[in-house]
C-alpha cells in the first residue's frame, strides 16, 4: 500500500511540474542619458501571483511564474540599468498588475501580450507617477514554439516602455528637477499625468461549423458554413464566413411556372456582424449578394440553367451556451431579392444547429 501511495506522488508531483513553467528575464542594459537616481526596492502588490496560463508549443495549458520571486527578478534586471550611486535618488518601484497572455486573434494569427501596471514612489511613500501599458506581437498559428521563447522580451520591453514613461512625462521632470539640494523635490511630482491603460482580457477566437435549415413560400433549403469571430464586448463583430448550400423549389411552385422540377447552388459574399448582448448571447445582422446557378427541366424534361445574382439580408440571433466547446443554435429571418425564374423575392425563416470549438 505505501508503494502504491509512493506511486501515486510520484506521479502527481511530475504532473504538476509540466503544468509549470519558468521565465528568466535576459539581463540586457538599457541606456538613459542623465540618469539621476536608483531603483531602491521593488514591491509586488499583485493578488495574483502567477504571470499567466497560455498554451505550450504541444497544446497543454501551461501556468508561467518567474524563477524567483517578481520583485527580486525585476529588481535584478533594472539594477543592471539604474545602478545605484550617491549622487542619485532611490525611488521605489511598486507592481500593480504584470500578467502574460496568448491567443487567436484571426483565423491564421495568435496574439501574445505582456500588461504591465505599475507606480513610483519616493522613499516615504509618496506616489509620483503611475503608468500601465501593452506590449503585444502577433504570430502565425505554426509560431507556437517562437511565441513560447519570446514572453520575457515583451516583459523587458514594458518595463523600459514604463521608465521612459516616468522619465520624460513633463510634470515629473526628471532630468531637471529629481536632484535638488541632493533630495527629492517632492513639489515637482504629481500623479495626474500618470498614462494607464486598464486590462481588458484578451478577446477569445470562436470556430463554429454549423448547419442552417431555411424554408419560405418557394423552396425547401439548406446550408454548411464556417464561421470564425473574435468575441467583443463593444464593438461591431465582423465574422470570417465561408458556407455552400442547395435550394429545391416546391413542386406545386414550379409547375405554376412552368417547369417540373428547379434547383439552384449557391455561395453567399457579404458583411455579416454580431452584436453581442450577454456573454453567449448575440444578435445576427448580415447583407450578402449571392452567386449561383439555377438548375431547370421543364414539363417536357428538358433541362436549361439560370444564373443566379441578387441581394440577401437577415436578423436573428445566435446562442453559444458554452463558450470553449459547445452547441450552437441560431433562428432568424431573411429576405432575398435575386434573378430566380422561380421567384424574384423571398422572405423565410432560418433555424441553425452546430458546433463551438
């Protein structure tokens, strides 16, 4: 039995050591011209301790965490820059927020990202400026192992961005006014110009293969897409969409037209776009122009094409109750105007069923 449990630690312990991962900042000095003080301390006031959860070059979730702790790791790599004299003032530097993030961001790139809040402080405690920024690069979907190497490059990358930020924002005016009398000029500094950004987390890419079911006065049709959209909380969704489909008319139709039978394949081009209401939930609004072909055999069995042009609209919503992997449905309605012998226009309802991954 206690081989057994030995086993079963053995095992967890390797688990949970793949399912982490460290990151060591590269000690690359950066120059500043009349540099006139240090970095004293640095103090990590983050309620999450870990940098972040992204995907490993081989699809496993992995969590990203410096090798030592934060504070001791950023100190380290700004003291190589900001060495420490007497003839320069100590400032502490304090982390609000450092979190590393990836993900699809359009059906071929990935975006990886470093958010960096932070602030600087006088000895006593006095805030005297306050900065937060992005550092973002986008990758091809096969870069995986490329974007797993380059997460400490955009955290050095932010944090020389917020030095400078402190260093040359006006009304802090480092060059001229940190040193006076061989102490800080606490009436120089203020916290109003400070330059942030609030974290919003990276939007998340959707894939959906969906089925669509339409019926109208005319015909009985169906349709097999894809879509791919980045969720957004405000703006406009414009979606990646590539569908094909076949339309039958109904028989008593057609023989008022003259014909026995009509069928019609089409591709749909156009502008769809999503408005999202509540996480799941999104309002379908699109205008298309179809291109196809229209199939006939009239009452003498004789068979002719038509080529098909027009102008589609439809509204609706669509539902994505689990977002990561899921059922999606969908209803609608849509109006159509085309070069159909069977029926210039058209109004109908849609019902959709599919898949999220």
């Amino acid at each position: 039995m206690k081989k057994i449990i030995s086993i079963l630690v053995l095992l967890l312990n390797s688990a949970l050591s793949y399912s982490q991962e460290t990151i060591n900042l590269k000690i690359i000095p950066f120059e500043f011209k009349n540099q006139n003080f240090y970095i004293e301390n640095v103090f990590d006031n983050r309620e999450e301790m870990a940098l972040g959860v992204i995907e490993d070059p081989f699809g496993e979730n992995v969590t990203l965490n410096f090798e030592y702790n934060t504070a001791a790791t950023i100190k380290k790599f700004l003291d190589s820059s900001l060495a420490k004299t007497n003839d320069r003032s100590p400032i502490n530097l304090r982390i609000h927020s450092l979190k590393i993030e990836q993900g699809q961001t359009s059906i071929e790139k990935i975006t990886a990202r470093v958010y960096l809040d932070l602030s600087f402080h006088t000895e006593s405690g006095e805030e005297l400026y306050k900065v937060s920024h992005y550092e973002s690069q986008e990758f091809l979907l096969t870069e995986l192992q490329e974007i797993h190497e380059s997460h400490e490059q955009r955290i050095r990358a932010a944090l020389e961005y917020c030095l400078w930020q402190f260093i040359n924002a006006p009304e802090t005016g480092t060059d001229n006014n940190l040193l006076k009398g061989g102490g800080l000029d606490q009436a120089s500094f203020t916290g109003e110009a400070s330059n942030l950004e609030a974290f919003v987390p990276l939007a998340q890419w959707h894939d959906m293969v969906t089925y669509k079911r339409m019926t109208d006065r005319y015909n009985e049709a169906w349709n097999v897409s894809y879509t791919g959209f980045l969720d957004n909380e405000k703006d406009l969704i414009i979606p990646f969409s590539i569908g094909y489909g076949r339309s039958t008319a109904k028989s008593d139709i057609v023989k008022e037209r003259g014909y026995n039978s009509a069928s019609s394949f089409a591709l749909g081009f156009g502008l769809n776009g999503y408005i999202k209401i509540i996480p799941g939930l999104y309002v379908d609004l699109g205008l298309n122009m179809p291109l196809g072909i229209e199939f006939l055999r009239d009452l003498e069995s004789r068979k002719s094409k038509n080529f098909l042009i027009g102008i589609a609209a439809h509204q609706g919503i669509k539902i994505i109750p689990w977002q990561d992997f899921g059922i999606v449905i969908g209803a609608g309605i849509f109006q159509r105007w085309q070069t159909s012998v069977i029926e210039k226009r058209n109004f109908g309802f849609v019902l959709e069923v599919g898949i999220n991954f």
